[in-house]
C-alpha cells in the first residue's frame, strides 16, 4: 500500500486521467439507464422486427424513397409530434426509431416515450449504421 501511494504521488497527472476516465465510464453508463428507451444494433433490430417491432424512419419523405428499412413507417422528425396518433396501435410493443445516422432518433424516442410508447428502441448509427451491416433496403 505505501508504494501505491508513493506511485500516485510522484504520478498525479496518470491518477487524474485515470480517474477522469472511471467517471466519464460510470456516468455514461448511469445515462444509459436512466433513458427510457434502448439503442440496438442493426442485427438485434432484425431480431425485434421478426417478433413484430414496428419501425419508424423519421428521415424527410424523400430520404426515406430513396431507401428504407423494409415496412418502415416514414413520419418526419418535423411531424412526428403531430402525427403520434397514427402509432398510438403500437404503444404497447416494440418500437424502433431511426434516422440518418442515430442522433435525431433519441429526440424522437424521449417523445414516443413521454407519449406512452411501452418498448422504445433507437436504431445504432440510423439508416448507416444498418447499410454497414448490408442489410437490405426497400426502396420508393
């Protein structure tokens, strides 16, 4: 223990990043649990699409014919507060949310979730994320 303390005291900087480090690892994990929703990768998405997921694309309309998740819902971030009552049917199963590349969709989450949505799901890395994966895309 004396030499520990010896260490630390002659290495004050590699403590500090060190600990900074433990910090930023514990907060981000305590973030994590506390949304309410989830984010899951390409490949878990599949899986809660063939349990019968619903999936929402909330890119513009024309993002979303240029290619999409196969069965996505497009509702644009823009008018996704006003349209929620066309979702209302899927409130108590699973929903997954995505976007170009995964960082609008946690927005669009929080509100699907203040809104009552049960299992609110993001879209890692958004329609990116699943085209680095070469999955496939419906298109029109």
């Amino acid at each position: 223990m004396p030499r520990l303390l010896e260490f630390a005291g002659h290495h004050p900087y590699l403590i500090a990043a060190a600990i900074l480090i433990l910090v930023l690892f514990v907060g981000d994990e305590l973030l994590r649990r506390l949304r309410k929703y989830r984010e899951v990768t390409a490949a878990e998405s599949v899986l809660l699409i063939n349990k019968g997921a619903t999936v929402v694309d909330i890119r513009a309309s024309k993002e979303f014919s240029e290619g999409h998740v196969i069965g996505a819902h497009n509702i644009p971030a823009a008018e996704l507060d006003g349209r929620l009552s066309e979702l209302d049917k899927y409130k108590q199963q699973p929903v997954i949310v995505y976007c170009e590349n995964g960082t609008t969709s946690q927005k669009a989450a929080g509100m699907l979730v203040k809104h009552g949505f049960k299992a609110v799901h993001t879209l890692k890395g958004g329609i990116r994320g699943w085209q680095n994966e070469h999955f496939p895309l419906e298109r029109g």
